[in-house]
C-alpha cells in the first residue's frame, strides 16, 4: 500500500521505517530540510538502535523523504499524523502543529477524488480527534468524515532505545474508529494483518486515553519503587532484592520496578502533565498523578544529598557518565542528568562530563564544562563519578578507589560494583 508518514521524529521515521519494512511504499514529510536529506542519504537524523541500518535496507527501495505534504497525499491512501504535541508550561498540551498539518490535509482532500484514511499517531487528550482533527479536516475539504475520508486514533507505545523492536513485534495495537466506520477499520487491518499480537478496537477517546493511562501507569510504577528504594536506602535494606521479589508476582511483573533518579524523556513528563491539566479543567483532582510526578521532581537532588554525606562537594573534581534520560538514546528531554548538573553549578566543584551520543546536544545548553571524549577519561579527572544515564559501558570502566555514586542502577545486584560503591536509593 501507498502510505505516507508526516512528521519524522522518534515516532514517525520508525514507524516509516517499519511500514516500508513490511513492504509498503512509504513517504516520510517533514519541514526540516536537514532531516528529509539525511533520510534520503540513509542516514537517520536521530540516535535509535538499528534505525540506521534499517534506512540503508530500505531508503531508495520503497522509503523516500521529502518536504511536499501535497504530493505525498495526492500519491498515497493512507497519511499517518505523528507530529509533536509538547507541553505547554502549565501542562496542556500544544496542538499548533496538528491544527496546522490537519488543515494542509484537509486543503490536499479537496482535490483529491479517492478515499483517504487519515491515521493519528500523536499523543493527544481525548476529545481531540473528534474536537479538533475532524472538524478542520471538513472544513478544508469540503468532505465528510466516513463517507469521504475515514480517521483512525491508532496510539503508539515505543520506547525510545527499542523503538525498532517494539514497532515489530508490539505487545498489542489499539485502533480507535468513529462511529463503528468499518471502512477505515478494515484499510488499517490489513496494514496489521501480519503481527502477532491482540488488535483491539475502540472508539475515538478511548484510544486516546489507552495512551495516557498507560504511560501515566508506568511513570506511578516507576515514583513507586523510587519511594520504596529511599524507604530501603534509609532501613539498609537491598532495594533490588526487594524489587525482585515484587516482580516475581505476575499481578505486579518485574517491568518498571528499577529503582533509580528518575524518568525523563518525551513522553512520561509530558503526558502526566497534559492529564493533570486536563483532569483539573473537568473539576477533579488526580492526587496520585501529581504525587508521581513531585517524586519524580525530587528524585535526582537524591545524589545530592549522598554526595554532602561523604562530604564530597567543596573543591572537587566530579565526573557525570550519561546525559539522556535513559541508555540507547540521544534523547535529553526532561533527562534526571541534567537537573543534577544545575544543581552541581551552584555548589564549589568542576565538572568533567562523558555522553556516547547526547554531548553534542548538552554542549548547546552547558557550553563551557569540560566534555571528554571517552568516559574513561572522564573517571581519570575526576574525584568521584556520578553514574546518570544506563549505558553498558560504564559497567567496564576501571573506577580504581574513586567514590562511585550510581544513580541509574547499572550494576544491579552484580558482583562487580567498583570498590568504593553507593547506590542512589539501594
């Protein structure tokens, strides 16, 4: 089938990837320029496992990049919508760029004879499908939902560092239909109908907010342990075991219950965030989302607090290993590492900093520390080493007598911890 992929984030350039992979011709539309040439030299313009090796298979095969949203639409059936929607400072969630892309296609429509589906992938509260996407398109067109062209909610649940992996083999897939529109349903099927793994149908908002519950869920599970873990840090008491023994439980499952100085990146912040507005504007109070998310706050000024234990602050030389909010990313957003970092900067010490891929991007916000080449180096300058980010390389350096303070939990229950070992809350 003919699709085209608009918006070429995270999201949208693995769920491309992935179409073309299953043999569809695939555009990808993007404003950037600098992104479409470098999907087009099969170079991918973010970090994500295997992504690259993915474009040099199929780029000039059945992927293109390209900057025409007009021609994409005129050339294909189905246009996938995966733009961002970013907080704005209070938590709602900014819907410029849907508002903007829904228009352009409902411009394109106009002058298009065959039925379109049109299949959001965006994060967006529920109610925006029908609220926002719908009537813009209609309007633009002059067409009718259903009868001219069919909109599907259809979520996505990728992790960033094993997006590629989650894109192919999904744990389950959630399509979204208005008014039972068996025709839309049908047209996504069929893109489906190879993966192994429960489809479920739902109407517009409640595939919306499938979204949210689940991210909001996994970020409660997440503050969960972080609480437990600095109830154990405080009772000598093995956190990881604790866990362990927890996610042993199928009611409960081992997933999300690693402690450490908390979640970050584009999705769990933000989307907490946009349901506490949202859930605010209706009149209720979601008590345990706001508490999730003040645990999360707290969380990385945790090594802070250890560091001033071992007296460690005044005139030191500390070294930082991790930048993004998690390993196998280059992904900054909201990352723990670099609220501990604006936290260092008001305290006497030097800072000597290592990133396998994220330097280049922290360098624009932090210009003038000390970046290292490798994180070797980084441990060699430095008095001590905050771990903040799970790459597994920091598991192989030689840490010699240094005080080593592991906020991510890369050494788990491993035997080979460095001498001088504190974990953040186990």
């Amino acid at each position: 089938m003919n699709i085209s992929v608009i918006g070429v984030g995270y999201v949208g350039l693995v769920t491309a990837a992935m179409l073309a992979k299953l043999n569809h011709n695939v555009i990808c539309i993007d404003i950037n320029k600098e992104k479409v040439d470098k999907i087009n030299n099969k170079e991918s313009p973010l970090y994500e496992p295997g992504l690259n090796e993915l474009l040099q298979e199929v780029v000039g095969k059945n992927l293109k990049a390209s900057t025409d949203l007009k021609d994409a639409i005129l050339n294909t059936e189905i246009s996938f919508i995966s733009v961002d929607t970013p907080s704005r400072k209070e938590g709602e969630i900014y819907t410029y760029s849907l508002k903007k892309v829904s228009e352009q296609i409902g411009n394109v429509l106009k002058e298009k004879k065959d039925y379109h589906l049109i299949v959001l992938k965006s994060t967006v509260i529920p109610g925006t499908t029908e609220d926002i996407v719908i009537p813009i398109v209609e309007e633009n067109s002059g067409k009718k939902v259903i009868k001219d062209f069919g909109i599907i909610m259809s979520p996505e649940f990728l992790r960033e560092g094993s997006a590629l992996q989650d894109s192919l083999n999904p744990d389950r897939i959630v399509i979204g239909v208005k008014d039972n529109d068996k025709k839309s349903l049908e047209i996504l099927k069929s893109i489906y109908k190879n993966f192994n793994c429960p489809i479920l149908e739902t109407n517009l908002e409640e595939a919306e907010m499938i979204k949210y519950a689940s991210n909001t869920f996994l970020a409660t599970k997440l503050s969960f342990i972080n609480e437990i873990g600095n109830i154990c840090k405080k009772l000598s008491v093995n956190t990881n075991t604790v866990a362990k023994g927890m996610g042993l439980d199928k009611r409960i499952g081992p997933h999300f219950l690693k402690a450490g100085i908390g979640f970050g990146g584009s999705c769990f912040p933000k989307d907490l965030n946009a349901l506490i507005y949202k859930a605010t504007e209706l009149g209720f109070n979601p008590r345990l989302l706001r508490a999730t998310l003040e645990v999360n706050k707290e969380q990385p000024f945790r090594i802070i607090e250890l560091m001033d234990k071992h007296n460690t602050l005044k005139n030191k030389k500390v070294g930082i290993l991790g930048l993004t909010f998690k390993g196998e990313t280059d992904d900054i957003r909201e990352s723990s590492a670099l609220e501990v970092i604006k936290a260092l900067l008001l305290e006497d010490v030097e800072l000597f900093i290592h990133d396998p891929v994220a330097m280049h991007k922290v360098k624009t916000i932090f210009p003038h520390l000390n970046y290292k080449d490798k994180a070797q180096e980084v441990v060699d300058s430095s008095d001590l080493v905050l771990i903040l980010s799970e790459w597994p390389e920091f598991t192989k350096l030689d840490y010699k007598d240094k005080l080593v303070i592991d906020g991510k939990n890369v050494f788990g229950n491993g035997d080979k911890k460095p001498k001088n070992y504190e974990g953040i809350c186990w």
